[in-house]
C-alpha cells in the first residue's frame, strides 16, 4: 500500500508543479499593445499593457457584463 501511496503523491507533486508553472507563464506575459477585439483596434494604455491586458477599457467592461450576465443565467 505505500507504493501506491507514493505514487499518488508523487503524481499529486507534478500536477502542482505544473500548475505553479502555467500560472507564472501567464503572469509574465505581456500585454498586447491594441485592444484584440477585431472591431476595435484601440491602443492600450502602458500601465494596462504591463499588467497584461488584451483587450482596450471599454471592450474589458464589456466583456465582463457579457460575464456576470451569463453567471446569473447558470443559476
């Protein structure tokens, strides 16, 4: 029974690992310089872009109430 033990840890280790790695991956990313909304194009201001946004302010806001919109709709 410990060998199991062990490799479910050991398995549990990796999956955390990975995680921890996918997540500094995206926190390094940088942001993009115009918003990617294909309608939009408007350029991103620099504190935005450090930050890693992608979309400009008003696309942002708008995707968020599309967002909050469709979670009451899943209750």
């Amino acid at each position: 029974m410990p060998d199991q033990m062990d490799q479910v840890q050991a398995m549990n280790e990796l999956h955390t690992e990975n995680a921890l790695r996918t997540h500094a991956r995206r926190e390094r990313s940088q942001g993009l310089t115009h918003c990617e909304n294909l309608d939009c194009g408007e350029p991103i201001a620099a504190v935005r872009q450090a930050m890693g946004a992608r979309l400009c302010v008003p696309c942002q806001k708008g995707e968020e109430a599309a967002a909050a919109h469709q979670r009451a709709w899943r209750r």
